[in-house]
C-alpha cells in the first residue's frame, strides 16, 4: 500500500526547506536522457536538439576569396614603400572566377567573396586604387601577403566539429549546416509532456463566468511555456474535481507522455486529489523549496513518465516551471545544461524583503544614458497578481539570506529572454 500522502509524518512530505540548488540536482538526477534520434530535413530543425556532432565535411571557406571589393595582386610586386602601376588583365566575381593566373607586373579586379586567381596572395581595396586612362591599376606600396584574403579552412577545416551535441538549433546553427551543404541532420526526438487543468471552478475561455467561476489562465501558460522551451505539448484540458477523473486523467497522460504536469493541488493539507491519485499510481516526493513565490513542488513518477506538479498560483507556477522544471524536461530532451542569463542591475526604488528564502520578483529592466542596467518592480509581488506578471521582463533574484535592498543597490536579475 503507498504512503498516505495526507500524513504529515508520510515519507511523501519533506517538511524542511529545501535550497532551491539542491532540489534542483535532485529533479535533474532523475531525469533520463533521451534515447531516440529522429532525422530531419534541415527546414524542420529549427529549435531541436542535436544529437549527434555536426562535422565539417570540406573546408570552409572551400577556396581562397576576396575579403573585399578591390584588386588582387602579388604581393612581392606592391612590397616596397613606392606605389606601382600594374596591367590589369581581367576580372573574378562570386561565381565566374577568373581562368587564367596572375603574372608578375599585373593585377585583377575582384570583388567580394570571389575566388582568388592563381598567383595572387593578397587583394588591395578599391579606395586605395585608381584606374589610369593607360589601362593600368596605380596601387600603393607596403601590401603584404594575405591582405583581405579569406584563405580556405580559415573558418573550418574539414573534419573539424562544427556544432557539439546537446545543441539547441537557432538560425546560426543552421546556418552552419547549410554551409556545409547538409540537407539533414540528427536531433533528439522531443519530449512529449501532457498537462491538464483541475477545477470546477474553471470556466473555458470564451465562455460567460458564472457565481464562483474564473477562467483557466494557467493551461494556456503551461502551453506556452513547453512550447517555448521546445518540447511538444499535449493538452488534456480541465479534469473535474473527481477522484476517478483525475485518475483517469492521470493514467491517459502517463501513457501518452514522457511527463506529466499539472498546476494546483501539491501544498500539504492540500485537498485536491492529484497528490494522493499520483501517489497511488507511482512515486511522489513533496518539496518544500526555500523559495518565492513556489515553495511547495510534488515531483514524481506515474508509471515511466516523470511527474511535476506545480503551485496553482500563475505567479508561483511560472517561476517554479523555470527554475525546476524547465532545466528537467531540457536534459530528457538531450539539451546541454545551461544556466540561466544574469545580468547585474541598479534597483531604481526599495523592495523589502525577509531573511530566509530565495526571492524571485517580476521586475522592469532598462539601460540607462551611460550604459548601466537599471531595475524597477513591475508592481505589486503577490503569486497571484497577474498585472506584474505580464508587465515584467525579468526576474529580480534576491539571496535567501538577504533583507530589504534600498534604492541603488547592485541585484542580480534574470531577463526572460535569457531562461529558455
């Protein structure tokens, strides 16, 4: 028989505070890795995971260019001080480069990106030349070899590693693949996290609020959030207030993803019926994090799906979903571990706070005129306030052990572009 998940005593619960650092570790140990490489034409990768090395199968550049609009030369025919007149005997542009080789006395004109000719090791830009009315380049002295040249294997050479594994693809990376001419590549098949809402309070959007009822705010943001951190999301909707549906719901979710998650129901002496359904059906642990807002975190399994439930409160949720969960479901979908951006700020007013848990507040961030970063409270720091959610760009991190901060002292902050 499980533990009774509504016994204090129960090896469920964990009644200390937990550092937000060890809780993490602990989520992050009992992740698996992923197992299954998916291969995919280069249009569809955009924000997998790479699974396997991209490795450079020919040099990059593949052969010597102009670096700049001007004329190739050889160099020991500009080497002194003096200027010179060279013949100019044809042009090489990206594309149509030129046939023949470069001899002493002559030059070409080349433009950018253009292939160098044969004989010539180094390119003289255009705003240094003129072309005479005798068909000769005047050209200043003092060129030395490789001036504006791009050589080949500069950038790459073959069978060097281009992108590592556990890469997470940006238009950068596949930008790299493109150069070297792969049309596919190997990435991490995504994990698939089924989610659901509880309630029978909750009202469908779209729909007239009766006596009692809100509308689900929190489905529609787990969405976003699994679908930003590029994990494929499946949507259960709201499960009513059952024993037996929320079982079901379970079960249907365990089976149909990697994780499950769900928002609302893991506070000790909580009523809602997630915790003990979820104990019944697999393993639970009951966190308390030294944490706010999302001190209270279930973390578990249903069968071989990985359980995260979060708090109910939208405030808590997010902030815990980035910190704990959001670096879980990025290593069982093979990205590196990555810790977040954080940048140090100025506070542009107060903010008060207790000694005792680590502080996540919504907060504004702006440069100033002399290129400092500057932070303000995006208003009111309640878990449920909803308007400082929205108007925040980034998290002000205050350490556990710190007090209230004046205005203009140094914080860490963690801009929202930087947690995914």
């Amino acid at each position: 028989m499980p533990p009774d998940p509504n016994d204090c005593d129960s090896p469920l619960h964990d009644q200390r505070l937990i550092p937000l650092e060890t809780a993490r570790e602990r989520m992050l140990a009992a992740c698996p890795t992923p197992t299954t490489v998916e291969r995919l034409p280069l249009d569809r990768c955009l924000g997998r995971v790479l699974a396997t090395a991209l490795v450079a199968t020919l040099d990059l550049p593949p052969f010597a260019n102009s670096a700049m609009d001007g004329y190739a030369v050889r160099s020991e025919d500009c080497a002194g001080d003096a200027a010179v007149a060279l013949r100019l005997i044809g042009r090489s542009a990206a594309g149509a480069p030129f046939a023949g080789r470069l001899e002493p006395g002559t030059c070409l004109r080349i433009l950018t990106g253009a292939a160098l000719p044969d004989g010539a090791d180094a390119v003289v830009i255009q705003e240094a030349a003129s072309l005479r009315p005798d068909g000769r380049v005047s050209l200043p002295g003092g060129i030395r070899a490789g001036a504006n040249v791009r050589w080949p294997g500069e950038d790459l050479r073959r069978g060097d590693p281009a992108v590592e594994p556990g890469r997470r693809l940006m238009p950068a990376q596949i930008a790299a693949a493109a150069a070297l001419g792969r049309e596919s590549l190997e990435v991490w098949r995504r994990p698939r996290v089924a989610f659901f809402s509880t309630g029978d309070e909750l009202s469908p959007l779209g729909s007239r609020l009766e006596p009692g009822q809100i509308f689900d705010s929190n489905r529609p943001m787990v969405r976003a959030l699994l679908e930003r951190i590029g994990v494929e999301p499946i949507d259960l909707g709201v499960v009513e207030d059952s024993r037996a549906a929320i079982r079901a719901a379970l079960s249907l979710a365990a089976g149909s993803g990697d994780a499950v998650l769900t928002t609302g129901g893991v506070s000790v002496g909580d009523a809602d019926y997630v915790r003990e359904e979820v104990a019944g059906l697999g393993e639970l642990n009951l966190w308390r994090i030294a944490m706010k807002p999302g001190k209270p975190l279930a973390f578990g399994r249903i069968e071989t799906a990985r359980f995260f439930g979060l708090p109910g409160n939208p405030v808590s949720a997010l902030v815990t979903f980035y910190q704990l969960v959001a670096p879980a479901l990025r290593r069982m979908g093979g990205a590196e571990a990555v810790a977040p951006l954080q940048l140090s700020a100025r506070l542009t007013e107060p903010i008060a706070k207790k000694p005792g848990r680590v502080e996540f507040q919504r907060g504004r961030l702006r440069p100033t005129p002399d290129g400092e970063l500057e932070v303000a409270a995006a208003g009111g720091q309640g878990s449920h306030v909803m308007s400082s959610l929205s108007a925040a760009d980034c998290f002000i991190v205050l350490p556990a052990e710190s007090g209230d901060h004046p205005a203009g002292t140094r914080v860490t902050v963690q801009p929202f572009s930087g947690l995914v």
